[in-house]
C-alpha cells in the first residue's frame, strides 16, 4: 500500500465532474469504512509508537515519520468499537485533517474504488456507530461506510469553534445579512454557524449540495434573486449526491446565480484546490477550520456586499 497515491494527477481530473476515489479499510469485522484518497498521504504497517503520557486513551501514541511527530488514533476505539491488537499487523493511514496531520490505525486496508458522489448517500437515521457516519455508499453488494472524521478530530484532539472576540466587527450586527451554509458534517456546520452567530448573520443550512441546489432553484422559481437573498454561500467540497465542485459549476453557470459569492471551506488538502477554486468558477478557497480566519473573510465579503448593494 505503500504506492496509494500513485497516479495522484489523475485522481485530480476526477474532482469537478461529481467523482472521487475511497480507500476502503476495516477495523474488526467484515465491515468495510471508507476514506477520501486524497486526505490520505500513506499507508504504513503500524510503527513503533510513543506513548504520550495523559494523552486521549484514543491516542494510541505518536509515530516518528519523515522528521514528523504525528499522533495516532485508534480508528476504532474514536467511533465506540472495541480497540484494535497493534501488535498483529495494523496498518496507520497517514492523513492531512484541518491543517493537521495523523494517523489512523485500523486493522486492514482494502483497496481503492472511483465512484460518483451521487452514488454516496447520506446515512439512515437511527443508523449506529453513535452518529459517526457521514455517508454510506454500497460496493460489491456490500454497505460502506464513511466516517465523519471531523467529529473524531473534534472529541479526541478539541477545537476551538469561535473566534477571537477583537476580531468581531460590531457594524455587522443586525443588518441581516443571510448565508447559505452546506456541509455534510454535523460538526463542521455547527462550527460554521457558531461564528456567523458571534457576526449576527442568519444561516440556511444544507446537509449536501443537492439539497443546496434544489432549494437555490426554488428561490428562482418564486423570483427571488439569489444575490439579493444571500451574502455568500459557504459549501463543504465532500459531500453525498453532489459535492462542492459540481455545486459551484451548476451555480457559475447559472446566470441568475452566478453573481453570488461562493466560498469553499473544506479539509481537504493539496496544492490542487487552487486551481480547482478557478476550474469550478468558485470566488474564494479557505481551509478548515480556523474560526478567526473564517470570520474575517465573512466580514469581509459582508462588507463587499453591502457596498455592491448601496450601489
């Protein structure tokens, strides 16, 4: 597994046309999990780690890779399963999570699959694993199962979810400014929301970008002109049915929409979010997740928006 992200370019071509690739892993049982490849830096059979004393007992340690100190967690133990034997083969799948990178051990991995984002689906309600599903998707007559990571990084390594108080500019308060939010991470939309809440700008929140895009030609069914009615639109780039990518496309290319501020906000990591940010005509890319920083570009934005309005 040591060559998973060979061929890295092509998976590139893969973003914007509704298309990604899963690396599939297991834990304890014939389940399969799935991750984005393109969060995943390695795959390693399992170091020698260092334990971290008082540490999160889902920390299994810290490995030493490529001048690196990185933390890693026990995969299973973080969604309330049994902990995993590090001593019988498992395997570390080195990501790149929120600016930060870790490691996730799990039992076994798979293989990679390419799949359409419309063949993932949001998961059931009343499903298990404590809420820690973001998506399922199925492969081989057999359900696969994605993990919502952020909520993982979130318990085990905490976050601080609002911004800097100096950083809030009281003008905005109560102009009532509207800001579509989607995201598939209950988590990630919660934090959003947290810092638009200490700027007083009201949220529609949108669980995927199909959801989003329905409700963005409803308003267009009634009249309403979209950037009239939203300040900015805040979208995650993984996300069930559509992704972010193929949100911004349809949106930019819809004339009645097209001027509507559009930010990417997502974990993802890559020099390749640059040029995609240009590919799908989207306005701004910004790394999850820093509440200081992303209230200052909503100020900003807010700011511009006033100003083309008074126009």
């Amino acid at each position: 597994m040591a060559g998973v992200l060979e061929g890295v370019d092509q998976r590139t071509k893969l973003a914007g046309h509704n298309r990604f690739e899963l690396l599939l892993f297991k834990l304890h049982s014939r389940q399969r999990f799935g991750i984005n490849v393109f969060k995943v830096q390695e795959v390693i059979q399992c170091p020698a780690l260092t334990q971290i004393p008082r540490s999160h007992s889902v920390i299994c340690g810290v490995a030493h890779l490529r001048g690196k100190t990185i933390p890693v967690l026990d995969l299973s133990m973080a969604i309330g399963l049994p902990s995993l034997n590090r001593e019988t083969g498992s395997y570390v799948i080195v990501t790149e999570y929120n600016r930060a990178t870790q490691g996730f051990l799990v039992n076994s991995v798979d293989r990679i699959i390419n799949i359409g984002w419309d063949a993932v689906k949001a998961p059931p309600k009343g499903a298990g694993r404590g809420g820690y599903l973001t998506a399922v998707t199925e492969f081989e007559k057999e359900l696969i199962e994605v993990i919502d990571v952020e909520k993982v990084m979130k318990e085990v390594m905490g976050a601080r979810e609002e911004a800097s108080n100096e950083l809030i500019d009281a003008d905005f308060k109560g102009r009532g400014d509207h800001v579509m939010v989607v995201d598939d991470s209950m988590v990630a939309r919660n934090q959003i929301k947290k810092v638009c809440d200490q700027v007083g700008v009201t949220c529609s929140i949108f669980k995927d970008g199909m959801e989003a895009w329905e409700h963005l030609n409803d308003l267009l069914q009634q009249g309403i002109d979209i950037s009239d009615y939203y300040s900015m639109i805040i979208s995650d780039v993984e996300m069930p049915r559509m992704d972010g990518y193929t949100l911004a496309t349809k949106i930019k290319n819809e004339s009645r929409m097209r001027d509507v501020y559009l930010i990417l906000h997502t974990s993802l990591s890559g020099v390749f979010n640059t040029a995609m940010v240009q590919k799908v005509g989207a306005n701004e890319f910004l790394a999850k997740f820093d509440p200081d920083e992303l209230v200052l570009t909503v100020q900003k934005q807010l700011k511009r928006h006033h100003e083309q309005c008074a126009q």
